[in-house]
C-alpha cells in the first residue's frame, strides 16, 4: 500500500510574501510585454513614415530635375534666410535610368537602411554610400518587387530575405518611375531592417527585466522582515495558546501598538480572562457542592452506621433523618441548576405591565405563612422583563425574607419608579445584615450567623443577582438593625429620577448593592 505524502504547511509569513512576490512579478511581467509591444509598434509606425517621407524625397528629386542637391533621409539643416534664393530649374530627365540615377545618388540612406534603383525589372543602380546589407543580393525580392509595382501604385510592405546574410525581416516601399518620352521604366526601392530596431526594443526590455528582477529580489527581502514584524503579535499568540492549560489560562499575550494585531490581541485577552473566571468560578462551585453534600452524607451515614435494627424507633428516626437529608441534596441540586440556567443570560422579554406583575407575586407570596404581607405601593409602568424569571427571583427575595424575619412580622412587597429603572422590591422587619457581610450572602452557599438562621442552600440571592444581571440590571440592598430592604433594579426608558446608585461588589459575587433608601427619599415614584 503505497503512503500518502503529506504537503508542506506554509507559515502565514511565507503566504503572504509568496501573494506579494506572484502579484508583484505578474504586474511587471504584464507592464514590460505591453511596453515592449506598444513600443515596437510605435517603431514600427515611424518605419512607416520615414518610409514615405523618402518617397516624397525621391519625388522631389524628380521634380527639381539635374542639378539638385544630394537629400538625405535625415532631417536637413535649417536655411539661412540671407542666403539668396537658388533658382528652380526644369525637370530633362531623358529616361527613367538617369532620373532614377540621380534619386539613389541624391538620397543617402540612414542606419541600418537600404536603397536599390531597378530599370525594366533590373538592378540598375546601387546606394552611393556604404549599408549595412544589400537589397539586390536577394534576386526573390527583386523579382516580387518589380511584380508588385507593375501597376503603377507605391508599395509599402514586409518581406523576408533569406538570401542576405544577417537580415531577416524588412519593412521596404517601392515606387515606379518613369519620364514623359522615355522608353525604360523605373522603381526606387527603399528597406528597413526592421529586425534591428526592434532590437533596440528588446535591449531596453532586458534591461528592465533585470531592474525588475533585482526589485523582486528587494521586495521579497523587506517583505519577509515587514511582514515577520507584523505577525510577531500572532507568533506571540501562538505561543501563549500552547502554555495554556485547562487548569491555568493565567497566561496574557502583551499588545504592542494601536493596529488590528493589538485590537485582536486585546480581544483574545479578554476572553483569556473570561475563560480564567469561568473556570474559577466552575472550580468555586465544585468545591462548594462538595462541602454542601458533605455534610448530609456524613449526617445519613452516621446514623445507619449507629443504627440498631431491633429497635424499630431508631429506625424510624434514621429513616426520616435519611428523607430529610436527601430532600436537602434535592434542593441544593434544583439551586444549582437553576442558577446555571439563570447565568446563562439566555432570557426571552416582552412588555410587561409592573403594576400586574407587582399583584402576582404578591398573591402568590401571601401563600407563605408566618407572616404579614403587605403590598406597600405599586408603579404604573411597562418594562421589557422576563415575567417567569422575574417573579423566580422576586419570590426567592419574599421567600429569603421569610425566612430570616420573626414570626409574625410584617414584610412589605412594592414597585417603584425611577430614571431610567425600575426596582422591585422586598422589605422585611428582620435583624439586619452587617456591611461587612452584606457582599458574602450573594456569594454561591455564603451565609451569615446573624440570628437570621441557616435554612436553604446558600443559592438563593446568587440566582437573583443572575436573573438581574440577565436583564441587565442588579440588586439592590440597604439594611439595618430595623430590617433589610432587596430590590431588583431593571434598567427601563424613562423620564422618572435616577435609580439608586449601585455600588459594585467583588467580581465573585456578581452582584450589586444600593444605598440605603434613606439617603433616596423623594427619588421614588409610586
């Protein structure tokens, strides 16, 4: 069986440089092949013209008649204007022979040019001056030039011209000549080699080619160091990722810069530290269930071990402590699952009436026993509220104050009305929570030995904090040896006063507490 070869992972480092080199190289590959071809055709074009403009040379040779000066393709000097005027004269060609003579004698071809003279399909006459190649030594081009003029039309045109040595494509016009009265006809032949001037062409695209290669070179070297600076902060990330545990996300990657490496790296902070907490707080709990179980467990397992089975009074006794325990873990494991589903945060609102739902929960709190309740005021307002999470956790605090409330006292149930807020609220005629403890009761199982007792699992004011927090909001909680007031403070729009002001507990208890409402008289509205 043969072995598949895995593919080697690029870094993003060698990635990105290598999208950077391929953009780069193709977009000077596509700039050199369309500059080389724009600037041949350009040459090209001026082959064309200066073509025709030796022509028109030729045909004003032929027009001056004998006697006229030697023309050159070359662009003549400038007349001088003091100079007096040289006097025409009229043509006397005699024959095609002499006047075609007096062309290739008259026009001096230039770099890398040539002319040629043909009289009755013949070489007639040869450049004055030295070329660089020699039309007359291809007898195919002579022929198909002499073939081609045959009806009297100037010719311009490209040929290949095998048979001379070093020449490969020319760019040639031709045109007939003949005298009025002569007896012979004419053609004046001028060629280019096109081939070298191209030449020049693809001397300038090599050496741009080479600039082009060593500012790929240039490139790849400060891309590979730019981009290696850019990506340290994910190297970095990288790193931290592989030194954290399940049991220590303690590690943060240090931000450098304001770019969107260091927003990122921020971020991934963020969620480090949120990630720590959870798994502090997970760590918290467990440790907590643990003690909490503990002691029920130990209390069952003491007295079946104490247990004389003859004696049906003990067992009766062991088997309702037994119940009574076990309805204890059941609680606690109701607790703990409510306030995982409360913190969560994953809570459904719509407009709710405050006034009604203050009704509800104080009818369904009036069940209760052991007290006085009295519904003390009520807001005519509608908020956005989960209205079975809310009445959950404004029954927990009714439930909590009657609890920790003397029997027979009075305990108040009301709504009020603030900027911004609502709070709904609880207050009982119990002895008070002590500041220093007022943060620890909202900690998961944190209870105090106030004389308020020990029932329930230490569960309860957690699960209102996350109920409150999940609706954005808070508690609230001012106490004293007179008795202690909770509230639920849901942040509503509104044009009533500001909300008691919040006083933010340690990041454990995920709660928030209020000044008394003393220090808030005549902020409410009812």
């Amino acid at each position: 069986m043969s072995r598949v070869v895995p593919l080697p992972q690029w870094s993003v480092r060698s990635r990105i440089l290598a999208v950077i080199l391929i953009i780069t190289t193709v977009g000077m590959i596509v700039a050199g092949v369309s500059s080389y071809f724009v600037q041949r055709d350009a040459d090209i074009a001026a082959i064309d013209e200066e073509l025709l403009a030796v022509v028109a040379a030729a045909r004003t040779v032929v027009v001056e008649g004998p006697g006229a000066t030697a023309t050159s393709t070359e662009e003549p000097p400038a007349a001088d204007p003091a100079a007096p005027a040289e006097p025409e004269s009229a043509p006397t060609w005699t024959s095609a022979r002499e006047a075609l003579g007096a062309v290739i004698g008259r026009i001096i071809p230039g770099r890398y040019e040539s002319t040629l003279g043909l009289v009755d399909g013949s070489t007639a006459w040869l450049p004055s001056v030295e070329v660089v190649f020699a039309l007359q030594e291809d007898v195919g081009f002579v022929d198909r030039v002499w073939e081609e003029t045959r009806g009297g039309e100037v010719i311009l045109g490209t040929a290949l011209t095998p048979e001379i040595e070093d020449v490969g494509a020319i760019r040639y016009v031709a045109a007939p000549l003949t005298v009025e009265g002569g007896t012979d006809e004419g053609v004046f032949v001028a060629a280019v080699d096109v081939q070298r001037e191209v030449d020049e062409v693809g001397e300038a695209f090599v050496t741009f080619a080479w600039i082009a290669a060593i500012t790929v070179v240039v490139i790849a070297g400060v891309g590979w160091l730019l981009a290696g600076r850019l990506l340290a902060p994910l190297r970095r990330l990288r790193e931290a990722a592989e030194q954290i545990t399940g049991s220590d996300v303690s590690q943060r990657i240090p931000i450098t810069g304001k770019d969107d490496l260091a927003a990122l790296t921020e971020t991934v902070n963020d969620m480090l530290a949120r990630l720590d907490g959870t798994l502090t707080a997970q760590r918290q709990l467990l440790d907590d269930v643990r003690h909490e179980l503990k002691t029920p467990i130990t209390i069952v397992r003491g007295h079946l071990e104490l247990l004389d089975p003859r004696r049906p009074t003990e067992v009766r006794a062991a088997r309702d402590i037994a119940i009574e325990e076990l309805d204890r873990m059941s609680e606690l494991v109701t607790d703990i699952d409510a306030l995982a589903q409360a913190e969560r945060g994953q809570v459904l609102t719509e407009p709710v009436d405050v006034a009604d739902l203050t009704q509800s929960v104080f009818a369904k709190a009036q069940a209760i026993p052991g007290h006085e309740w009295r519904l003390e005021r009520s807001v005519a307002a509608v908020a956005p509220l989960s209205p079975s999470r809310i009445t959950q956790a404004w029954l927990q605090l009714a439930d909590n104050a009657a609890k920790y409330s003397p029997e027979g006292s009075t305990i108040r149930i009301g709504s009020s009305a603030y900027q911004g807020a609502i709070e709904l609220w609880v207050a009982d005629e119990g002895p008070g929570i002590p500041p220093e403890a007022q943060s620890r009761i909202f900690e998961r199982f944190g209870r105090i030995d106030t004389g308020r007792g020990v029932q329930g699992s230490g569960l309860g004011l957690p699960i209102v904090a996350a109920i409150a927090r999940a609706h954005d909001g808070y508690v609230s909680l001012s106490s004293s040896s007179a008795g202690s007031r909770f509230g639920i403070v849901i942040p509503v729009p509104s044009e009533a006063p500001l909300p008691p002001p919040a006083v933010e507990l340690p990041a454990s208890t995920g709660a928030l507490l209020t000044t008394p409402p003393a220090r808030r008289s005549g902020t409410e509205e009812n």
